[in-house]
C-alpha cells in the first residue's frame, strides 16, 4: 500500500464505500489518514453505573448477568436484550437489528459500555452501546466524524488497516532541525497517535506537530504564490517628490499616510511588481495614499487604473480622485457597465492612447476591450470583495502593473498574513486629527419610539440619516431583500418620520436608479436613506450623522463598525443607534464593546475571539483551502513560527529542491483547492 493507494483498495472496503469516503473528500489511503477524529472516547475511567450521567454519552463498566434471546418488536425490528450491572445498580443493554454484539458478551464477563444513558431510575438503559473488554482493549478510541453509511468504529477500523498497510513507508515532509527545534513527534508517530493514542498527552503532542505541518504547508503555499507573482517586469517608476501633491491639499497628512505613500513610492521604483496591501481603519483616509500613488506614476507619465466593487463608489472615488489629481492636469476617466456605446468608446479610446492617466471603475476595467497606453499601476479597493483569483486577473491584465490592494476591514496581523500573505502590507494606524468618535448605543425595539423623536430632531437641525434595514435570510434573495427594505420604510420610518424625505436602496435597483438615489442623498435632497446591507461600503456623505442599524445583533462587529464608519465624516457630533430585540448576555455583552470602541483592529480581535474566523474567513472573502485541524483563534502563536519558517525555508530554498516531500504537500494543497490557481 501507497499514500496515494484508492481507498477501495484498502481491506473491508468496496466501491460502494468508497464512494461514501469519497463524500467527505476521502479518496486515497493518505487523505483517510488526514480524516482526523474529531473526538476520543476514554475508556480508562469508567462510571460505575448507579454515577453515570444521564446527559451525553459516557463509558460504563458492568458485569453482563443474562442474555434474553432475539423478539420481534413493533416496526418489525428485531430487539436483542442484555441484563448487566454492578454493586451500584442494573443497567440493560438493547440493540435492534443487530444479534451479533449481544452475542459476543460472555455471561458473568465485565466489559467497558459506551453510550448514551437513558431510562429513569427504576431501570438504566443504554441503546445500541459500544462494547470493549473489560481489560487489554484499547484505552482511548477515535470519534470520526460521520456520514451516511460510515459509522466512527467502521472508520477506525479502516485507518487501522492503512496504519499497519503503510509502516514504514509515512515521508515525513517537515526538515529534521524544525522536528528538532519545537520538540514535534514525526509524521508517521504523530499519524498513529492521533487515531490510535494510548493517552491523550500523545493526542496532544501529535496535533501540535499535525497543526504546524498544516500552516507551514499553507503559508509556503502563499509564499510561493507570491513569488510566483511577482514574476514579471514592472515600470520602474522613479519616485517623485510628493511635497507638492501633500501641499496641495485642504489639510496636512497624517504621518501614517506619509509613511504608507512612501512605502509604495518605495516599491512601484523596483522592475519588480509592487504586491501591496494598504490597511487602515474606516476614515483613515486611504483614498489619499492611493491619490498619491496616482500622481506619482502620472508624474513619471503611467496611467492607473482604481477598482471599486460597485459602481457608486466607483464614482465616488472618481470625483474624489478627479478634486485630488486636477491642479496637476491628471485626467481622469470613469468607466461603467452603464455607460452609452458613443461615450464608452471616447473613453476607451482615451484610456488606448493614454490621454486618460487615471481609469476609474469596477470590475469590469478587468473586461476585454480594454487597452491601456502604458498602465504602471493598479489599485483595488475595499479588498475583502475582491479574491486571489481577481488579483492575479487584473496581475495579468497588462505588463505587470503594481499592485495596490485596499483592504475595508481592518484585521490583525497575522490573519492579514494568512490571508494576504502574498502582499505586503501597509497600515494606516493613525486617523485623521479632529475626529470625534462616533457616540454608539445600543438600544431594544421598545426604544424605537424615542429614538425616531431624536431623529427628527437631528433632520430638523439639517443633518441625515441612513437606516440599515432589518436583515432577512439568505436565501430570500433580492426580492425578499427588497420586500423587507420597502415594508421597513413603509411601516416604520415613514410614519414615525411624518413629512421627511426618504430614500430606498436595495440591490434589486438598477445601477442608474442606485445612482440617482445616491446622488439625491448626498445633494441634501433626501432625509434620509433606508437602505439594505447592499449600503454602499465607503460612501462618503459628511452630512450624514446617524446610522441607524436595525437587527444589530445579527451582524459582525467589523461589519457593524464599517456601517458605523459611514457617519462621522464631517465635523459635527454623529451617532450610531444599534437596534437590537434579541439581546442575551452575549449579544448585550458585544454590542457594549462596540459602543465603547471606536478602534478597528480592536474590534476585529474581538471578533475573533468572540465569534471566530468565520466572519474574515467567510467564503467570498478568501480563496485559502480549509484548515483540517489548525485553528486560527487558538493557534495564534503556531501560526507566527510556521509564517516566520516558511519564510526562512524559502529563503535558503526557494524552490524547496531539498524538501521534495514538503513541495509535494504544498504542490497538492493547491490542486486540491483550484480557488486559488
Ligand atoms: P477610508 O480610509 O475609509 O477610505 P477616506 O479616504 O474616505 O477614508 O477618508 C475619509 C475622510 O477623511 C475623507 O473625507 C477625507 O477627505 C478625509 N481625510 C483624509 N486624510 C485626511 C487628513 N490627513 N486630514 C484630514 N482629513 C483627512
Ligand atoms: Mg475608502
């Protein structure tokens, strides 16, 4: 037998099981040793059975005194019945179906049960229990997770017989010294212990070594994609005195944004291709940085080209940008899916003959038809909508343009590592002077009332207001979402809001109508916007001063802190209202973070640690394969040696020549996951 053996191969099992493994991703004698138990049962402390709990399973050891021959029950199933116990009290022992356990037990014999205690205490029942001998069986055993027609002990037997099948002949892909070094078992020793321990400290010390090996996998996977794309010749953009672009401005900028313009400047002067992430809070003003990237390119005479996921912040940045960029006649041109045919050709032909050195748009700069004249930079923003995968797109779109990725969320460093290991990064740890945090409570609905009273208030004192709707399932879709937004506006804030304007957003408008709506809001033609989650991340509308957020508790607190991050623009006092009925301790405990946190990264880690990775590593937000057994909150400090050994192994090594079964590893980690290729 071979790792690389078809499980159908392996002994007690045919094509029909096979293909059951194959359900959970099991198709070859070494994945099936990577199927790893997601618990063990501890036979080596059992209850006596007067003790044994009655909530979940435990093991039990007994004495079996009388057997009662197979009956007929109702449904037709065949009951087979044991009668055990010990000094403390009886305990029966039932299987349907299955003779052939009951069978086996000797009378007078003790054995270890394990299952579920049910009955009351007149009489102790266990369904369909596990049975090991008393003695000389195995002290803690393997829980598989299951599938349909896979029981746990079924599984167990199968990586027993691939165990035996291979010894001797388990590669171990990490290099001896990084064994050495953290004390880490081999990989053949670390296979056997965590589906066959003899005590649970050779559990413990197989996964840590099975953890690392699982993230230093990962990152040279990462690491090796970003060497990978970093191939190729970029403009070497000499680079320019920025003094005159910062000068320019209403306001000073921040020494962040100072240090990140210069790390880029940095960068785009190299042939090799700038991979770079900026990161920054909500209001730390990325746009900024990006603008001064712009200038420099367009001083040495490059276009640029600026993605945003939807088309209004798209414009957005357009006129931003276009404010920026004019007093040094940097031309810049606004290229949507909505355009006319006869106004999208004058700018294409505008971008092809480089007239136009900064293209804004969304994705759809990526689509053909698109030439540029000589584009040296290419900036993304609000990262976490844009994957590897369009990354390495837009990498290819040109003669390796610089990279800038913008990233919304802000998130701890050794995630962004894991997540953008690829890119360097930048942060923008300061925010602007003078901003005064944005005053965040969280209230129930029976506050509702009040709340809107204030908020007539505020629209009488001239400002606005964005309500974020209550949220609805997933899998309502656009029209549910349109239906939840248009009731919301129509039973709740237009009849306690008598007389003011509002607006409504939701995704089933069409780019134009979102525009319009848009454009009303910020013109101070609306006073407010009701809005769905599709609220446009990064819009920019001073005015605004409250944000309100209905279904509070639903949300992320990053996700909450972006919706916040919409208000507090301009100078006056701002308010974020989360409305919540449903506040346990947990969510009540969570929303109170919040309110009284205003630091992104903050919020991020508690998140974290709160909530788990879920929220950043939400499907649409990576494309990085799933972690077997590493877990990111937990193994923080794993992670920081693995991401610090990949980059010392590659290195020495860069191609890994002297590490041809860690390169196979990493080589199949990718295959497996053509998200990220
Ligand atoms: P984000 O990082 O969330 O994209 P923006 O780039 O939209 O932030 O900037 C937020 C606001 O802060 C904008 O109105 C911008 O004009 C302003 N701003 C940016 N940099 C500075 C600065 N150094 N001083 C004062 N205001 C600034
Ligand atoms: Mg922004």
């Amino acid at each position: 037998m071979e790792l690389s053996t078809s499980v159908q191969y392996i002994k007690g099992v045919g094509p029909k099981t096979a293909q059951r493994f194959a359900k959970l991703g099991v198709e070859t004698a070494g994945q099936l040793l990577e199927l790893y138990p997601r618990d063990y049962v501890d036979y080596s402390r059992p209850y006596p059975v007067a003790s044994a709990p009655y909530e979940g399973s435990c093991v039990v050891k007994a004495t079996v005194y009388s057997k009662q021959g197979e009956v007929r029950v109702k449904g037709g199933k065949r009951m087979c019945k044991v009668l055990a116990g010990d000094e403390t009290a009886m305990l029966e022992l039932v299987w349907f179906n299955n003779p052939y356990t009951a069978e086996k037990l000797e009378i007078g014999a003790e054995y270890l049960f394990f299952g579920r205690v049910g009955g009351n205490f007149g009489k102790r029942q266990m369904i369909a229990p596990v049975v090991q001998p008393a003695t000389g069986g195995q002290p803690l055993t393997a829980v598989y997770p299951q599938t349909e027609g896979l029981h746990s002990a079924y599984i167990a037997r199968c990586v027993a017989a691939v165990l035996e099948g291979l010894q001797g002949q388990i590669p171990d892909p990490l290099p001896p010294d990084i064994l050495h070094r953290y004390r880490l078992p081999g990989k053949a020793q670390a296979l056997a212990a965590i589906h066959r321990p003899q005590t649970m400290d050779q559990v413990k010390a197989a996964r840590r070594r099975l953890i690392y090996e699982e993230l230093l996998t990962l990152q040279l996977g990462i690491l090796l994609l970003r060497s990978r794309g970093r191939k190729g010749d970029a403009a070497a953009i000499r680079a320019a005195d920025l003094e005159p672009f910062f000068a320019s401005l209403p306001f000073s900028p921040t020494d962040a944004q100072r240090r990140a313009s210069g790390e880029i400047l940095s960068d785009m002067s190299h042939s090799r291709p700038m991979n770079r992430l900026l990161q920054g809070d909500v209001g730390s003003g990325k746009t900024l940085v990006a603008a001064a990237a712009v200038y420099a390119a367009s001083r040495a005479g490059f276009q640029s080209a600026l993605m945003a996921p939807t088309e209004i912040l798209a414009t957005q940045h357009a006129a931003t940008l276009q404010k920026l960029l004019a007093p040094f006649g940097v031309e810049v041109a606004l290229l949507t899916g909505g355009m006319r045919a006869a106004a999208r050709r004058q700018t294409l032909a505008a971008i092809a003959d480089g007239r136009a050195q900064l293209v804004v748009g969304t994705h759809a700069v990526l689509s053909e038809g698109v030439e540029f004249s000589n584009l040296a930079l290419a900036i993304t923003d609000e990262q976490h909508r844009f994957g590897v995968r369009q990354r390495q797109l837009l990498a290819a779109k040109a003669r390796s343009p610089h990279l800038l990725v913008m990233s919304a969320t802000p998130i701890p460093r050794t995630l962004a590592l894991l997540l953008y290991g690829e890119l360097d990064i930048s942060v923008l740890d300061q925010l602007p002077p003078g901003r005064q945090p944005v005053k965040t409570l969280a209230i129930t609905g029976k506050k509702r009332g009040d709340m809107f009273g204030f908020l007539d208030k505020q629209i009488a004192a001239g400002r606005q207001v964005y309500f974020v709707c209550p949220l609805i399932e997933e899998s309502e879709g656009a029209a549910g979402e349109m239906q939840s937004a248009t009731a919301y506006l129509e039973q709740t804030v237009q009849p306690l809001l008598p007389g003011r304007r509002i607006g409504l957003m939701h995704g089933r408008l069409k780019p134009k109508e979102k525009q319009a709506v848009m454009d009303a809001f910020k013109a101070g033609e609306l006073d407010a916007l009701v809005s769905t989650t599709v609220i446009e991340v990064g819009v920019d509308v001073p005015n605004a001063t409250v944000m309100v957020i209905e279904n509070a508790e639903r949300y992320g607190l990053s996700a909450l802190h972006q919706l916040r991050g919409r208000v507090g623009r301009g100078g006056g006092e701002s308010w974020c209202i989360l409305v919540s009925d449903h506040q346990s301790e947990a969510v009540r405990q969570r929303l109170q973070f919040l309110c009284h946190t205003s630091d992104g990264f903050a919020i991020a880690r508690y998140d974290l640690e709160n909530r788990g990775p879920g929220d950043f590593f939400g499907k649409r937000q990576h494309g990085l394969p799933a972690l077997k057994l590493a877990d990111l909150m937990t193994d923080t400090r794993t992670l920081q040696a693995a991401q610090q050994d990949a980059a010392d192994l590659l290195a020495a090594d860069p191609r890994l020549d002297s590490w041809p079964a860690l390169a196979d590893q990493v080589q199949r980690l990718f295959e497996q996951n053509t998200a990220m290729n």
